[in-house]
C-alpha cells in the first residue's frame, strides 16, 4: 500500500489505521535495511568476482579489441573512395561492379569489406534465387533445412474462467533436408507447368509463414514464375486489388486461408486454379467455390511434378522475381517490382553485417510476406542454417494456441537467431517489467541493481557471466534459451526496450533499416556497437545518400551533424512500382548508371558514419501556431509508458494540439482501476471511464516530460479504444505499423469530441 493511502486513513482519524500506518513505516525501515544489506553483500561479491575474473578476461577476451572494434568508423562520404572492389572477389567472367558518382560529399558508404558468404557468392556467380536453391541443395545436401511442427491433435481446454478453447497439442518438428527441400521445390514447379502456368506469368503467393511458403516460391522461381505476394492479414479488397492488378490466373494459400476466395473471386474473375496447403489435421472443404476453377491440395501438385518432362526455366538476374505488396501503412498497397538482383544485392549486405554461422537454427514467424523476414530467411538458407517455422500463436509455452503442459515452439526448437518487428519486443520488455513490478520490494530493487550493473559492465566491453546465469538467463528460457542473436527491422526500435531485451535476453539485437523498394537493403548496425536507436552503417552494396528537406528544418549543413531525406543507391534498389509509371516516376531516379530511392524518411549521420532517423516526411503536422510535430517520433516515445499498449497521435493542421488514441495495457489499467476504486469494473468500462482518461492522459503527460517532448507534442485529449489494434482488424500491418488513414476513419467521430472538448 502506498504512503499516500497510510496517511489518508491517519487522517480519517482511525485508530486502527494509525497503528497500521505505524507498522507500516517500521516494516519500510525493517525492508530498506534488510534491502540495503542484502545490496551490499551482492555488491561486494559481484566486486570480487570481477576482480578474480579481470585477468583471465583481459587474456582471453581482450575487451580493448572489442571496444576498438565498436567505435570503428562505419561509413565515410565517398569522395574519400573507399570502394567495396568485387571484381576482385569475383570470377573473370563477371564485370567490376559499376562505377559511382563520387563528388557528392554527403554519400556514404561502407568502409567493410565483403565477408566470407559475400565471396563465395560472387565466386559462384550467383545472381538469382534459383542459383541460391540449387547451391544450397548441392552444398549441405542432407542437412537439416525446413521445419514443421507436427499437430498431434486439437483438444478442448477449460479455463479458469469456465470458458472453453481449443487448443493444440504439439508434437516435435519435422524435416526436410536441404536436398528434398530442392527437390520438392522442383517438383511442385513443374506441377505448375503441367496445370498450364507458364514461365514470366505472375502468381500469388497468399499464405501464412510456413515451409512450403518457401517450396512454392522456389518452385515457381525455377520456372521463371514471378510471385505475387500478398499479406495473409490484407483485407478482402486489398487482396482482390492485388490479384486483378497483376493479371494472375492461378493462386496458392491455405486450409485456413481459403474459405476467403468463396467470395473474393467473383471479384477476381481471371483466377481459374487455387492451390491449398493443406491442413495438418482437417479435410479441407473444396466445394462451395465459383464454378469452373479448380481447387487443388498442393501435395498433388507436387506428385503431378515428379513425373512431368518440363524442365527448369532458369531466370536472368534481372527478371522479376518477386512483386511485394507493401503493408499500406501509406494507403492502399503498391506493388514493388524486386528482380532476383535486387534480392541477391540485399543478401550480400546482409551475410556481410550480420553474424550467422550454419551450427545456427532460425526461428521463422514473420511474415514471409514481408522482404525483411523473406531475405533474411534466404540469408540462413544460404548460410546452410535450418529454418524452423511457428506462429504467434504457438511461440512461446504460453502461447494462446498451446495447450497446457505442451512446449511452445521455441522451447522445442532452441533457436539461436530470429527476426522480429519492434512491438514484439515492446511486448516482450512490457512483460519483463510487469514480472518484475509483481515481485517483492527486495526482488525489484534487487533486479534493478543488477540490471544497472550489467549494463556499466557491457558498455564497458566486459560480460557478466555469473549474473547472466543467476538471473537472466532464465528470462532467456522464454525463447528456448539459446538465442544468440535477434534482428529487428520494418520500423524504428526504441532505445530503452532496445537496451532491455539485449540486457535480459542475455544476446545481441541489431536494428537494421530498409523498405520494400530496397528489398530491405539500406543500413545495418554493428553487432559490437554498443550504441542505441541508431540504425547502422551502410550495407555493402548501397550507398546513402543525405539531401536537404527545407520544410522541416532538416539541411545537410545542420550541426552537429548533416541530416536530411535519406536516399538509397545501390543493386538493392527495385526498378519500380507495378503498374503505376507516374509514382515510379518520382520516387526513383538513375544517376551515374546506379538506380536511387527517395525514401521520405528523415536521418542525421553521425561522426562514424552511423545513419539514425529522427523523422518521417509523411508523419510531420505543422500545427496552427506553426510547430512541427513528429507523430512518428512522439509515439515511439510514449509507447515506453506502461499503461500503453498502443498508441495513435493525431495533429489536426487548423488546430493549437494534437490529441490521442490509446489502447490501454489491460493489467496497468486494472490496477491504475484498483487505486481508483473501479476495481470491479470491466475493460470496456473502464476504457468509458472519464475518471480513468483524466488518470492516463496525467501519466502520458508525466511520461512525456520525463522523455524531454515539447508542451506542443503532448496530446491534450486521449481517447480509449477498447479493442487491441491486429493486422486482422486493418488497424496496423502485418509488421504492427500503424494504418494512420484506416485508424482515422475508424476514429473519427472520437477525434471529433476530441477536439471539440
Ligand atoms: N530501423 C528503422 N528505424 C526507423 N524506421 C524504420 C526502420 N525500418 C523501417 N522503418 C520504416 O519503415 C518504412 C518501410 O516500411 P516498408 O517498406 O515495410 O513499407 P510499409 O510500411 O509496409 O508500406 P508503405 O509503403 O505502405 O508504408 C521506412 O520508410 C521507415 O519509415
């Protein structure tokens, strides 16, 4: 109980209360010199423990290299010609890579050079995805390559509440090696052909992450086919959009997924063929469809492959590959045409900054839909890594479709790297403090301590490793306990749960930045560097390139560093939207043979060459008194307050202040309930609360002034929405961005009061 309740009851004049108060104070004392005690003693052997271990850490560990190393210079304007040289790697028969405009001070690029994988790549002349599949088959051949969970059953579970869900019981993973991966990608290729799909006509891929996403896709690779791909999550006329638009007559999805097409293809008349993964445990149930196309288990596609007498039409590197459907955090989704060149440039960058090695096992739960998740993948297939799938759902053992005393994925698969998208990790960090906030006050100062202490010892190059092992590694076992590394991308990842989930996942976590139209190529972070909130250096094969943005104040000549819209140049960069010349037209431009990407996204390089973004040109208001308020960047902010889950700020042009949507955090919210005497009240009304609005927008406001945001950032108004924003409901994308327009329009009537109050 608080200090301030104690005191209210001794006021109420209440004997009872008194005594209570009095005890309680005794008991603080009791607790911060039992605390205080037990603080010290851990303080002096934490102390002796590093003294006994300096030596033979400086012997085997020799920190001073590692400290060096991080504060290496990332990237340099290259009128300083530091030129990554492949032709020197490469075998004759492929030119030097191209020649570079170099009289721009303010482009960077990378001083690293290319790393082993890198290399072998150019050695082998590898230019397209095929040649990825067909190398990776021939060189790991009997390794394991693609997991799948098995589904033993699917059983009735009773909650505490009394309430009834199904849930599974799950068995281990199942295998493909690297050489019947190949193969089954071959075969399911031809089956194609055989159903009538020729080479160079598109073909959707609307599924959810799994292996034979991955077959198929290879398996269309190797008949020329470029994929369409489609977010799993997009709405019903975001994907009827995207299946008209790219004149497609055959569709691959789900058991899950295809129920959708009962209605969608009287929207999409060209489709004549869907092939279904098929479920692990069900029938699917195939009739019902429009008449006259033909629904097919992906299986027997497969088997119509094995005896078929097509063969591989190998694509070019600069054929399309794959048109990625963006999120449509923007608006409606545009299609980016990727070459197999665009893919491979990516990758190259990638192997070179990121260290994965082939002992490694990824866990894939992204989507495959996303160019982040799909070349970081083909990353680990070319690295000879295993690919084990999951899903959201069955993650972790507490996962919502884990049945009780069953293992999450992770805990059965162990990985040591993963992707993720940062709120994921937002989620994660909350959880680490909502288990620390429930503990005792001893518990709590305690992790604190050792907390702060870690992070003094890592900054200074040095590891922890007996309070690694008392105490975070067994956060760690969350995830199997083996991850080594993480790797975020899709939007910006905040310093504090940056620094929170390297600190008690016991890993690194790099941050890398890039958009669909770079195939997700732009800059990656150092895994030594020790910094936070800044994105990384170059990638090998691009440079970035700063120019002024007059609007908002952001010029090349700004100190102390130069900051401007980041613009990409490299073999990353796609050819252009499907379909849409005009907008190709201006956001893509050719200078010196090499092909740029203005991407309106705002960053400053600092003095090593690091790119950090500050701001997004689409997410700057300038309110009616003239300020420019970043929405982007105040949210990113305030999303580090606990009792926010979500958070969506809105800046009206013609008014003084923004204002807010928040989907509260549901424990924050009760027990912020508790203290106000709602404590019987649900969700829904607590979120109708006017008492509990004014309590949160105080607490966003205290948060804010703590995060240094300017009186104008701060919402004035909040609303509380009482449902949790999910890429299912069109709120946010699959990678959680927010869909400004979709939450506006949802919204709007809230906003209104909003201002009008
Ligand atoms: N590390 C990062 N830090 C900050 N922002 C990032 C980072 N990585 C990605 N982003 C943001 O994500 C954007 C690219 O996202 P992506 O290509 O996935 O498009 P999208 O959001 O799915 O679709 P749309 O084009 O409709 O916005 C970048 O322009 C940038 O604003």
């Amino acid at each position: 109980m608080s200090a301030n309740n104690n005191s209210n009851q001794y006021e109420n004049g209440n004997s009872t209360s008194y005594k209570y108060l009095r005890s309680a104070v005794i008991n603080t004392r009791m607790d911060s010199f039992w605390v205080q005690s037990a603080l010290g003693a851990i303080k002096a052997i934490a102390f002796m423990y590093d003294i006994i271990t300096l030596p033979v850490y400086l012997v085997l560990q020799q920190p001073w290299k590692r400290r060096q190393d991080s504060r290496r210079v990332k990237a340099k304007p290259i009128n300083q010609k530091m030129l990554v040289d492949e032709s020197k790697y490469a075998p004759d028969d492929i030119e030097a890579k191209i020649v570079r405009n170099d009289d721009n001070e303010l482009t960077y690029r990378t001083t690293d050079p290319p790393r082993d994988v890198h290399v072998k790549m150019l050695q082998e002349n590898i230019d397209t995805l095929e040649k990825v599949f067909n190398y990776v088959a021939k060189t790991y051949t009997s390794k394991r390559c693609l997991g799948t969970r098995q589904i033993l059953s699917e059983e009735d579970e009773v909650q505490q509440n009394g309430r009834v869900f199904k849930k599974y019981n799950l068995g281990d993973y199942k295998w493909k090696t690297f050489t019947e991966a190949e193969r089954m990608a071959a075969n399911f290729g031809r089956g194609l052909r055989e159903l009538g799909q020729k080479p160079r006509e598109n073909i959707v891929i609307f599924a959810e992450t799994r292996a034979e996403w991955m077959i198929a896709a290879h398996g269309c690779f190797k008949q020329a086919m470029p994929i369409v791909t489609v977010y799993a999550t997009l709405g019903d006329d975001g994907v009827a959009h995207c299946i008209t638009e790219t004149e497609v007559t055959t569709v691959i999805t789900s058991h899950d997924l295809l129920p959708k097409f009962k209605t969608l293809l009287d929207k999409c008349p060209l489709v004549k063929t869907i092939i279904y993964i098929e479920d692990q445990l069900q029938k699917t149930e195939t009739t019902g469809f429009k008449e006259g196309v033909k629904i097919l288990p992906f299986n027997q596609v497969v088997k119509t492959g094995q005896d078929s007498k097509f063969e591989h039409v190998p694509p070019k590197g600069d054929d399309i590959a794959i048109i990625m459907y963006t999120s449509g955090s923007t608006g409606t989704p545009k299609g980016v045409l990727l070459s197999h060149k665009n893919c491979i440039a990516t990758m190259k960058g990638f192997v070179d900054m990121v260290p994965i090695y082939p002992d490694d096992v990824l866990i894939g739960f992204l989507p495959l839909a996303h160019v982040f998740e799909l070349v970081a993948e083909s990353v680990c297939l070319m690295t000879g890594v295993p690919i084990g799938y999951s899903t959201p759902l069955t993650l972790i053992d507490t996962s919502s479709k884990i049945k009780r005393g069953c293992k999450g994925d992770a805990t059965v698969l162990k990985p040591t790297c993963m992707t993720s998208v940062p709120l994921i990790l937002d989620r994660i960090s909350k959880g680490i403090n909502d288990k620390v906030n429930s503990g005792s006050a001893f518990k709590k100062a305690l992790f604190k301590f050792l907390y702060q202490y870690k992070v003094k010892w890592v900054q200074r190059g040095y590891k922890t490793p007996l309070i690694d092992k008392l105490v975070f590694k067994k956060v760690a076992k969350l995830m199997g306990g083996k991850v080594r590394i993480i790797m975020s991308g899709g939007a910006p990842l905040s310093a504090d749960t940056h620094e929170q989930i390297k600190t008690c996942l016991c890993l690194e976590l790099i941050q890398g930045y890039g958009l669909t139209e770079t195939t997700s190529g732009a800059t990656v972070m150092d895994y030594r560097d020790m910094t936070y909130g800044r994105t990384g250096g170059p990638l090998t094969v691009c440079d970035i390139r700063l120019v002024n943005w007059e609007e908002g104040n952001y010029r090349v000549t700004n100190k102390p560093y130069p900051q401007g819209e980041v613009l990409i140049g490299g073999e990353c960069v796609s050819q252009g939207y499907y379909k849409l010349p005009g907008k190709t037209n201006e956001d893509f431009f050719e200078e010196d043979g090499q092909r740029w990407f203005k991407t309106g996204d705002i960053g400053e390089i600092q003095a090593d060459g690091v790119l950090k973004i500050i701001d997004r040109k689409k997410d700057l208001v300038k309110l009616q008194a003239g300020e420019y308020v970043s929405l982007g960047k105040v949210e990113s902010e305030l999303k580090t307050c606990g009792i926010i889950e979500n958070i969506c700020v809105y800046g009206d042009p013609t008014k003084q202040y923004t204002v807010a949507l928040v989907v509260p955090n549901q424990n924050h919210l009760e027990e912020l309930a508790q203290k106000h005497g709602l404590g019987e009240k649900t969700f829904e009304e607590l979120c109708s609360s006017p008492i509990i609005e004014k309590a949160i927008l105080k607490e966003i406001a205290e948060h804010a002034r703590k995060c240094k945001l300017q009186k104008y950032e701060v919402p004035a108004a909040i609303t509380l929405c009482k449902e949790v924003w999910s890429p299912d409901m069109g709120l946010v994308t699959a990678a959680f961005k927010l869909k400004r327009k979709d939450i506006q329009d949802r919204y709007q009537h809230d906003i209104n009061r909003m201002y009008a109050s």
